[in-house]
C-alpha cells in the first residue's frame, strides 16, 4: 500500500486569513480553502509504506533552530506558457532552505528520488486552468502582498487523499524545533 505524503509548514490562523483575504478577482480559478493552505517544504509522491515509515522516524533527527519567515508578494507558476497556479511567494531565508535541504537528505538516503526542481517557497492559493480568468487585477492588487512574519517552530508530514472537491490533507506527524 503506497500514500501520497508531503513536508510542509503549516502558517497560523492570523496568515492564513490574511492569504485567504487575497483570493479574489481571478474567474475560474479553483481557489484553496483554510485547511489547505501550507508551504511546502518537501513533495515525496506517492511513497510505500516502509519507505514513509523510515523517513518519518529519520527526520526526528533533523535538528533546526526556531526562525520567521514572512510573504512578500504573489506571483504564478505557468506550464507550457499558460498560467497553472497562483501563489503567495515566501521571502527567501537560508533557514527555511537549510530545513528544504535536509529533508530532501533524509528522503534520498530513503530511497525517494532527489528533487529537481528548484525550491521555490510559497503557499498555493489557486490552482487555474484554461477557462480561468486573466490575473492582471489580481497581481495589480496583491503582487506586493507583504504578510507576517511568523515565527516556524515545527513542520509536518502530511498525507494527501485526492478528492473531487480538492485535496484533503491529513497531518501525520509534526516535528517540533530543536537547537542543533
């Protein structure tokens, strides 16, 4: 049996409304609701049991130190030249990386394959598709969105069941700071 898991913080409630005061002005757009908003921090696909269980247990042992990270814009991921998905892009902060590298460590050591693409940390707030409507109105208004800071003092595996309505995310496990 295989699930679908993924590491990724979990923004508190006053960021998360505040992103979810963002989501507006683009029709079509398949917008995300307050359960699904998170950064992620490593996608692992769909992963067997024993292997999700071995990572589990090794990233217990990643030790970071607590760190802020705010929002500073949103901005769109595109594919083949058309608009995928709309996002409230992440400051970029050594720590936030150093945690994306080691958890892409302990997946590899793992046997998940190494991650390809490069890590662009943000929080999903819209998945588009053709029909979706233009985003100029939506990036005039919310292209230099500047929310938090927030204090990230834990992540967590999360599992992802595929519905028809959107995904639905289950936290497996949370991983709390621990001074290297």
């Amino acid at each position: 049996m295989s699930c679908r898991l993924f590491f990724a913080l979990r923004p508190p409630a006053p960021v998360r409304e505040s992103l979810l005061s963002l989501m507006e002005q683009v029709d079509g757009a398949r917008w995300q609701d307050d359960d699904q908003l998170h950064l992620t921090l490593r996608y692992l696909g769909e992963t067997d049991e024993r292997t999700a269980e071995d990572i589990a247990d090794a990233a217990r042992h990643i030790a970071f130190s607590p760190f802020d990270i705010s929002i500073e814009g949103c901005s769109y991921f595109e594919k083949k030249g058309v608009p995928r998905q709309l996002y409230a892009r992440a400051r970029p902060d050594d720590r936030l990386s150093a945690l994306h590298k080691s958890l892409d460590r302990i997946c590899v050591k793992c046997g998940v394959e190494p991650e390809r693409r490069k890590f662009v940390p943000h929080i999903t707030l819209a998945r588009l598709n053709q029909s979706s409507g233009p985003l100029g109105a939506f990036l005039t208004r919310h292209g230099a969105a500047n929310l938090g800071p927030w204090r990230v003092d834990d992540y967590i595996l999360y599992e992802s069941h595929l519905r028809e309505q959107g995904s639905l995310y289950e936290p497996l496990c949370t991983y709390s700071a621990r001074i290297k």
